[in-house]
C-alpha cells in the first residue's frame, strides 16, 4: 500500500479543512470545476470565452457552460455577447466573485497559518 509522504499529507490536510470551512458557511458550495472557471475568469487575463475556458481546462464546452450557469445564478461572474462577434460569448468577473475569491483566500491562509503553527 502507498503511503502519503509528509508535505502530500499536509497539502490535502489543508484542502480538506478549507473545503470543510467552505461547505459550512454561507457562501455558494461549489464544485471542483465551478471553482477552477471562476478562479480562471478572476486571476486569467481577460477576455475570456466559453471556448477558451474549455481549451484552457481541457473539458468540453457543455461543461463550462453548467458551470457558467451555476456562477452566473450566484452572480460570481456574467456572460454578454460579445459586440464584435455577436457569435461569442464573453465571461466577465464580478465584484460578487472577486468578494467570493477573497474569502476563500482568507480561509486558506488563516488555515495553512494555524497547521503550520
């Protein structure tokens, strides 16, 4: 049987602590995927698009669209139209998703600070 090394166990000692401090609060429980599209539209350059969001996490477009969906609903991000393709869709951050982000960051340094400590 394989064995987590030390740092292995840490980093998923943390992982599972925030995501234990996260579907307790108040904030949207989201899924693995849901949060890499909104970390990517948040921490990406801009512009970003269902297709390149689907390139740059290497999942189909129907995936990112449910997750878009679900984002959108919690006003974590917004799509438009884009005004010189009409064909494309643009995903733009939200204050909303940015406050989201910042949350989370906090409970992850707060903590990785207290095991750590």
């Amino acid at each position: 049987m394989m064995s987590l090394e030390l740092d292995q166990a840490r980093a998923l000692d943390l992982w599972r602590n925030v995501t234990v401090m996260a579907v307790r609060g108040e904030e949207p429980d989201l899924t693995a995927r849901q949060l890499a599209v909104l970390m990517t539209v948040h921490l990406g350059p801009p512009p970003h698009t269902v297709r390149g969001l689907a390139l740059a996490l290497k999942v189909g477009k129907p995936a990112i669209t449910r997750a878009l969906d679900t984002l959108s609903r919690y006003d974590l991000v917004r799509r438009r139209r884009d005004p010189s393709d009409g064909r494309n869709v643009l995903v733009e951050k939200t204050v909303r998703g940015a406050e989201f982000l910042v949350g989370l960051g906090d409970m992850i340094t707060s903590r990785a600070a207290e095991l750590n400590r």
